[in-house]
C-alpha cells in the first residue's frame, strides 16, 4: 500500500495468560477473545494491513495451539467449500486476506523479552521491524511512526499515549468539591501503549527468557538515549478486565471502532 512499510514485519506477542480475562482465557489465550465477531489479534493484524504490512510473526505460548488452529484452517473457514469426501475440499472465492503468518512457539512461561529474543532469526539482519502486544488496538499512524523512527535514526520507538481514565475524578478547593467529572477524557500522564518500531539491534539488548522487555532492556535503550516517543493522540485501548472487552465490543456493534479504519 506505501512505500514506507513495504517489506517490514509486525511482530504480536501472544504468549501471555490473560488472568485478569480468566472468564475468556480459561479456554483460549487472550489474543483470541472476540470482539466483533472476530479474535482481538486479528484486528490488531487489520490495523498493520491497513499501512501495507502483511507479514507477520505470532510470539507463542499459552494455549498456542488455538492460535495455530485458527490460521492453519483460516482459508478453510472464511470461505464457500465443496467436500468430496474422497478427494479432499475445493474452496471457492476465498475471503482470506493476503497475508504471511510465521508462528512461533516461543514457550510457556518465557517472558516477553525473551519471547522478541527467540524469534530474531526470523527477521532481517538490518531492516526496522514493528512490534506490539496481542491486547490492545488504536487507530494510530503505523506509517507516520515508521517515517518518525527512521527520520531520528535510534535503536527504539514506542507509542505514547494517555489512558483513558478508569474512575470518576474530583476537582476539589479546600475541602470542597468544587467539580466532578465521571470519566475525565484525559489523565495527565503518558504511558507505552505498545505499536513499537525497532532495529533488530535493539534485541541484543534482552539477557535471556527472563527477561521483561518492558524493564531491563527499555531501561537500558532509555540511559543509552537510543529510545524516542511517537506521540499518539488518538483512539487506544487495551483489554485487560472484562470491562475493557465489553467496552470494546460495544463500539464494534455500533460501528463506531476508531480502530476500524478499514470500514471507512
């Protein structure tokens, strides 16, 4: 689709247990909880496929094998099939979208540093890659964060963003409340919201399957002035609770996911 991101690999750590997700995640790994009719880690997919990119890594661990089923059969369950019982299945005008998916079974209980670490050898010695988590979706620029990250030429790019806020916030003057807002837009401060672009030499920095990436290694890129901010600003919300999917569900069913780009 643009020049840009032609070429780049995503790669979506999918690994995780999803505990805070137990009444989704007793059966199945996070990334796959539905909204929309549709697995969260296949809108996250949308999102990069909507900036050219269509080559995917999967960073494996519990419950992989759901994942593995769903795109081993994909072709199979998006489309018109005839059956001949003894020659196998004929698919008819497959709705399947044009992308390349390389699974990786990453472990168990590897942490997500070390999860980016085992799966190196599938990207290219030199060639930025974008990375983020199998939970959350934003309508961010991937192409603008692509041009952003080559344009200051260091090692790391994280989306910063601002949560919505969880909890009614008082505004209070002395001892009064002078103002309440049930759920403020913004909170002040930013956070990572995943959506990274790295160099591949970013990883040498990861010790071992033990290793958090979110702490160690980001912390080292950070001292070595080797990580910047990508401000997002708009639409970004994780599924951590329930709640969260529920919300997320809701705006699928209005047609309102700002994340949907692909509908406008």
């Amino acid at each position: 689709m643009i020049d840009s991101s032609r070429g780049i690999k995503a790669v979506i750590l999918a690994g995780g247990r999803g505990s805070r997700l137990s009444e989704e995640t007793d059966t199945k790994p996070k990334p796959m909880v539905e909204i929309g009719g549709r697995p969260i880690l296949w809108h996250i997919m949308k999102i990069y496929a909507e900036h050219g990119i269509s080559d995917f890594i999967i960073c494996l661990g519990y419950k992989g094998e759901k994942i593995k089923d769903y795109f081993y059969n994909y072709n199979l369950y998006s489309s018109d099939i005839t059956v001949d019982l003894r020659s196998g299945a004929t698919i008819h005008q497959s709705q399947a979208e044009d992308w390349r998916v390389t699974l990786v079974e990453t472990g168990l209980e590897t942490q997500t540093g070390g999860r980016l670490r085992k799966i190196r050898k599938y990207l290219g010695q030199d060639e930025v890659f974008c990375m983020t988590y199998g939970d959350a979706v934003a309508d961010i620029d991937i192409t603008d964060e692509i041009a952003f990250h080559r344009a200051h030429g260091k090692l790391a790019t994280v989306a910063a963003v601002r949560p919505l806020a969880r909890f009614g916030a008082l505004h209070i003057d002395g001892d009064a409340v002078d103002r309440f807002e049930e759920k403020p837009a913004e909170e002040s401060g930013l956070i990572s919201g995943g959506f990274f672009v790295l160099n591949p030499k970013a990883l040498d920095l990861i010790d071992g399957d033990a290793t958090l990436w979110e702490k160690a290694p980001m912390e080292r890129l950070a001292a070595a002035g080797q990580l910047q901010a990508y401000r997002h600003n708009g639409f970004w919300q994780p599924m951590d609770t329930l709640r969260d999917r529920m919300a997320l569900e809701h705006l699928c069913e209005a047609g309102q996911g700002p994340w949907m780009t692909w509908q406008v």
